[in-house]
C-alpha cells in the first residue's frame, strides 16, 4: 500500500512513521518489518525511507525501559540500521504511560535512536507547568548531534504555529 501511495504521488518518502503493535511482535518483528519496507523501496524507487517507530500507549514498545531494549537489541543484531531506523519519540504518550516515572524512563532512551519527537499535550499546544518537564525535554533535544524532526502533533492546524514557536522558544533558551 505505502509503495502504490508513494508511485500514484510521484515520489517516495524520505521517512515513514511504524507503530510496534501489541504484545505479539517482538524486536526481530519490528527489524524485519522495516527491512521489508526499506527493501520495497529500494527495489522500486531506488531509495529507501528513514522508518520512525513511534512509542506507542498501550503497544508493546510504549516507555523508555522498552525503546532502550530495542535499541540494544538493533545494535547487537543489525548495527547497520542505525543510520535508517530510529524512534520518533511521543513526548505525551510517554507521559502518558509513566506518570511520576516521566524522567527515569525518558533518560533510560539512547540519544543515537532519537530521530524525532511528537510534541502536543494532549494533541494542543504545550506549556510550561503543563505537567511535562518540557525543560528536560529541550534539553535533550537540544543534546542530540544528528538531525532530527519535531513533528506538532495537534489536531487543529491553526494552533501549529503556537506549537513551532513554543519549540523555538524552548531551544532558544537551551543555546
């Protein structure tokens, strides 16, 4: 389905978004699944995408603990991922998930799997004081030496802006 998108749009994608699925799938679950989409890529365009897999609330790769497995599991097995596979981290759904845990399971996540980051809360702007430690956030963020996406994961796009301009506001203050 995504190579038929990619052909009837006329390019393919230079990144894709995954969830994990449930508690059925595992890591070589996961690895083969991107493997199969970066292959079909690259045997019809030519190029394969940047595959982002998103913590999921709920899915069996949802807190810092289970992204962190992950990631050791890709270095020991498929090192070579690395510059084609990473996370594109929900900060929201990570709080969702572990509550007064937040920071532990955040800093437990490998800088090297961070390609992206989904910032809302609650799918509306953030704040300061809105319950994530949006500081320690940026400052990660900001920490990170490999490109990255920030993706404003709101559901009405006139609030976008306000989204882009907190983000800027916070990684100005960390400069």
């Amino acid at each position: 389905m995504i190579l038929d998108l990619s052909d009837f749009l006329g390019t393919p994608p230079a990144k894709i978004e995954i969830h994990p699925g449930d508690h059925r799938n595992s890591f070589a679950d996961i690895i083969h699944g991107v493997k199969t989409i970066q292959s079909g890529f690259g045997d019809t365009f030519g190029s394969a995408p940047m595959i982002l897999l998103e913590n999921r609330t709920g899915q069996f790769i949802s807190d810092g603990f289970a992204i962190s497995r992950l990631w050791e599991y890709v270095m020991q097995n498929d090192p070579e991922l690395a510059d084609s596979f990473g996370i594109v981290l929900d900060i929201q759904q990570l709080s969702t998930v572990t509550w007064q845990n937040f920071l532990p399971s955040f800093h437990q996540i490998h800088n090297a799997c961070l390609k992206g980051f989904h910032i809302h809360r609650l799918h509306k702007p953030p704040r300061i004081g809105d319950g994530i430690p949006w500081s320690e956030v940026f400052t990660k963020i900001t920490e990170i030496e490999h490109d990255i996406i920030i993706n404003p994961e709101i559901h009405h796009n006139n609030r976008v802006a306000d989204v882009i301009g907190f983000c800027e506001g916070m990684i100005r203050n960390k400069e």
